[in-house]
C-alpha cells in the first residue's frame, strides 16, 4: 500500500490529474485494445471521481473548488481521499506487479500556507502533518507557473517545505517527485524528455538547486505531467480549450485523441522508488 500526498498551488491541475487517472480505463476501452497498465479505483470516493471523470474532461462540469471545500472542512478527514490499485505489465514497471495509492486531494490553499507565518486554520497544520507522516511514501508536488518570479516563489515554498521536512524527521525518508503540470503548452512541451535540465534548470534554476542541494538524489526526481497530452505526433498543439469565456477551467478539445503524458511514472516511482 502507497500513501501518496499531491500539491501545488491553486489552478496547478491536482484535481484534474486525479481525474485523468480514474478515466484511463475508459481509454482503454474506448480504443478496443489492452494497454500496458490498468488502474482501478477503489473505495466510494475513488468511484465517484471516476464515474464523474468524463464530465471534468469532456464537458467541463467541474468539482467545488478545494478551496471552497476548505471553507466547509472541519478536519483534514473531510477532504476528499482517493484509492487506486494500478497494475502493470512487464514493459512497463520491468516486472508484474501491482500497487496501490492513497492519494488525499489537497486544495492549493495549503501550498500558500507552508511559507505563512501564521497558519489561521487548525487544518493547514493538519494538512501538512498528513503529508509528512511517517506511513507516506512520497510526494507528487505540482509547479505551474514558470514566468518571471516564479523560481522565487518556488524557491521560499520548497524551502520552507524541507524545513517541515526537517521537523517530522522525512529529510532522508521521503521521496519528492516535482513536476511541472500542464506541459502540453507549446512553450514547455519540447522540455519534457529531460524536464530537469530544460525545465528546471532553465526556468527554475534556482529552486532545482536548493532540491538538490538538500536532498539525497535518489529522493528526488523531476518530472513534467499533462491531463490533457496533444493531439497527435504530428500535431503538437494542447489538447484542451477554454470550456467557455465564462466558466474557468479547460476540457479536451478532441476526446478521440486523448493522450495524457506521464501520469503514472512519478506515482510508481513515489511508491516503489
């Protein structure tokens, strides 16, 4: 069993991603033909995620903000908590196997307040003593935002992180798995075959190097992520669009060419190394 923890600032896709995990099985079956790994979601909160998948996707019918859910949650059991069992075939984890993940669906709010001073809300500090509890495997840690001042922000947030880290004694126990999300933007998309040197090291220099400065290597691994993927080899444009000029968030813009780009290898490699 892996307990996986996912966060990133507001708008940086966690629910979206968990969303597009829960709705590989439906690709799978869409496209009549096996693939080299299956997920399944387990428990009545994993089922609803996956049963409402399609809608996240393809029509744009969005959760409640985790933000909102914050508003309402008394303690950090109240958020929602997803379960999946994820198996693979030779090809693609080297051996059989499977592996399960917990993984809690964190609002962004939560990534604002590891640098705050003073966390106003008993459940940010419970938050983040779920994440950095000893039974976590790792954590999947979702960056959005590579324009001017974003190393910085990222950089004090990390910082202050593996200060917590330091706190609940997982400095040397604890796998981060930092991604950049959304990368079919056209920008970012060409980075994503070496996301540490031509990503981070490019955009985030800073913040690649506190990680590993302060990290044991083999702790630490970069990664670039995308729900949505392009829409062909050939055609390297996103995948998504706009759901209207009025409602935030974004759906696929060609349901018959969805291809997320890596979403199981940082999960696997959180939960097996």
């Amino acid at each position: 069993m892996g307990n996986i923890c996912i966060i990133g600032p507001r708008a940086s896709g966690k629910t979206t991603y968990l969303a597009a995990l829960s709705y590989l099985p439906e690709l799978q079956i869409s496209r009549g033909k096996k693939n080299i790994f299956k997920v399944t979601p387990l428990g009545e909160e994993g089922k609803q995620l996956a049963e409402s998948a399609e809608n996240i996707l393809v029509n744009g019918e969005m959760f409640e903000p985790t933000g909102y859910v914050l508003q309402v949650a008394k303690t950090v059991d109240d958020l929602p908590f997803y379960s999946f069992k994820i198996e693979g075939k030779p090809q693609f984890f080297q051996k059989s196997r499977e592996i399960y993940l917990n993984v809690r669906d964190y609002p962004g709010e939560i990534f604002q307040a590891i640098i705050e001073p003073n966390m106003d809300k008993p459940i940010f500090q419970e938050c983040i003593d779920e994440a950095l509890a000893k039974d976590v495997d790792g954590c999947l840690i979702l960056f959005t935002g590579l324009e001017k001042g974003a190393d910085k922000f990222y950089r004090s947030v990390m910082g202050r992180f593996l200060e917590l880290m330091d706190v609940h004694e997982r400095t040397n126990n604890l796998r981060l798995a930092i991604s950049i999300s959304k990368c079919e933007r056209g920008e970012i998309w060409p980075g994503r075959i070496d996301p540490e040197t031509d990503l981070f090291g490019v955009h985030l220099p800073r913040t690649r190097a506190l990680l590993r400065d302060k990290l044991n290597p083999k702790n630490l691994k970069f990664y670039a992520t995308s729900a949505f993927g392009v829409l062909g080899r050939n055609n390297p444009r996103p995948n998504r669009q706009m759901v209207s000029e009025n409602k935030e968030g974004s759906i696929l813009r060609e349901e018959e060419n969805w291809r997320p780009y890596n979403l199981i290898e940082p999960l696997y490699w959180l939960s097996q190394g």
